[in-house]
C-alpha cells in the first residue's frame, strides 16, 4: 500500500544545472535552505544578497536597482533602535555603522549586477503576497526592521499586482541576460502571523501569479516546493519545533526532488563525490597522529585534487 500521493515532476530536459551553472537565489527563507544545499555541493552560487526578501515587489526593486546602478545614498536609510537600516534590505545588512551600511549596499548591488549578467539560472522563491507600505513615502518596504506598525499600511498585492512584478522582474534579467533560466516557486513556510486564512490566501495569490508568468517556451519555470510540503509531506513530523519551518529532513526530500529535476545525473556523480569528501573532511579521528589517519587524509587530498583538476572554480 502506498500512503503517499506524488507530484509528477518531469526531469528537466533543457539548461540543467551542472557545475558550469551559475545559480542566483533570491526571496524567502526557503532559497536560503536551497541555497545552503548549493554551497555544500560546492555550485556557483549567489544567495540573497540583501538578505531574505518576502514578496514580489522587494526582490523586483533589488533587480532594478542593480541593473541601473543605484548608487545608496545617507537618503536611502533610517535610524531605528541605535542602527542604521534600508528599507529596501532584510535587517541581518542593519549596522549601528552608517558608513558600514552604505558601503555593504553598493557592494552587494554592485555584485548583483555583475552576477546577473553572468548567471544561468535564477531562482526566485516568493513568500507572501503581504507587503508593508511605509505612510511617509508611499513605497512598499522590504523589511519593517520593528520600526512601530502605525507607520506602515498591509496590504495584500493583487493577483495582477504580482503578475506585473514577475513580468518586470523577467524582463529585467534579460535585458542583460538573455540566456537566463528562471525559476520560480513559492515558499512552503507558512506567515501564521497574518493568520491561517490569510497566509491561504497569500499563498493562492502567488501561486496564481506565477503560473501566468511560467512558461517553459520563454525559459521561465515553476518548481512546486509549495505542494510537495503541503502534499507529499503531509504531516508535522516534517516540521521544526515551530510547527510552521520545515525541518532538516523536509529540506533534504525537496532539495532531492529539486536535484532529480534540474541536475543532470552526470553533476550527480560529482555531487556524490564532493559529498564523499565533505563527510570525510567533518571527521574527527580518534587519534590523528595514527598511520591509519594520515593514510585516509592523504586520499582525501588525492579525491580533492581529482575534483579540482576538472573545475578549478572549487575550494574546500
């Protein structure tokens, strides 16, 4: 018997990722997770540079302020709790450093850009259709940074809303990257703070958006991290402590069923053998003086050194 319902997921037939790829991650925790899988199996990869951005509209401003050249100005940040913040950054870049601030925006935006124009994949993980406006300026923020809810309107981006932000957001890429694959999914964490029916309703307007912009003719895809969650992994077992998260072991199965989609099984091979290496390079030996020891070091040098011959790119 099989108490498990499936999504049919295809294998990607076209720009697999291999580790000539270049992937940019950018949105919601969950490309965080992604991403860390990324950098275990030693990709080229860039994640978030502005950190963890929730919804459509922030990660379309980090894009067109890239590929513009903006340059931030004292302007462009705001003094909250002895930091210095942007509106437009996730508070992990927030610095009690005004200098410091500044400096680490146009550097991460200067580094976009430079990436975007090279990358071969993007992948872009939206997390909520709820977006916070700040009353004073009437744009839409990134992040509150726990400035006082009276200063912000929420409000719930519309499906056509979000359909116009993933539009721009396309355009954008390959107004300097033609060649680009994006990808898109949608966050299994669900916002219980908005509340379970609005996090529902959050969730549906995202996804509708997505699969009016998702075409694979035009290289833009869907990857249904949000069903497998709430489908093939249907129970709490596969959360953290917080009941909301997925957990280490959900991470692992969508990463799988990611890598079973998009990652050639000529990369899987490699994959296995960084992996092999990573394992033996988070070994703590017994004795480390003994023959036996430096014998298992010496062959994982020889293995990091077959790695490295066919793509120099990678450090252990």
């Amino acid at each position: 018997m099989n108490f498990q319902t499936n999504i049919p997921i295809q294998p990607q037939q076209f720009n697999q990722i291999d580790y000539h790829s270049k992937v940019l991650l950018l949105g919601s925790c969950f490309s965080e997770n992604i991403g860390d899988k990324f950098s275990y199996f030693k990709f080229q990869k860039f994640q978030n540079p502005f950190g963890i951005l929730f919804h459509p509209l922030a990660i379309e401003r980090l894009i067109t302020n890239a590929i513009n050249e903006k340059i931030y100005t004292k302007d462009d940040i705001v003094f909250h709790n002895e930091q210095w913040h942007c509106f437009d950054a996730h508070s992990k870049l927030s610095s009690p450093s005004e200098i410091e601030l500044l400096q680490n925006l146009n550097t991460h935006l200067e580094a976009t850009r430079q990436f975007l124009s090279e990358t071969t994949h993007v992948i872009i993980t939206l997390g909520t259709a709820w977006a916070y406006r700040f009353i004073e300026t009437d744009k839409f923020v990134a992040n509150c940074h726990k400035i006082p809810q009276k200063k912000f309107l929420k409000e719930l981006l519309e499906v056509d809303q979000i359909v116009q932000s993933l539009e721009a957001i396309v355009s954008l890429i390959r107004s300097i990257n033609a060649k680009a694959s994006v990808i898109f999914t949608v966050s299994p964490v669900r916002h219980t703070k908005d509340g379970f029916t609005q996090n529902t309703l959050s969730k549906a307007h995202c996804i509708a958006a997505i699969h009016q912009v998702a075409d694979p003719r035009h290289h833009n895809y869907y990857f249904p991290s949000y069903e497998i969650m709430m489908d093939e992994l249907r129970d709490y077992r596969f959360y953290s402590d917080d009941m909301i998260h997925p957990n280490a072991t959900a991470v692992q199965y969508i990463w799988n069923r990611f890598h079973d989609t998009w990652i050639s099984e000529e990369t899987q091979k490699t994959m296995n053998a960084i992996d092999s290496i990573q394992k033996g390079l988070a070994h703590r030996p017994f004795n480390p003086k003994s023959e036996a020891h430096q014998t298992f070091l010496h062959q994982l040098t020889h293995q990091q050194s077959i790695i490295n011959s066919k793509f120099p790119h990678i450090e252990f």
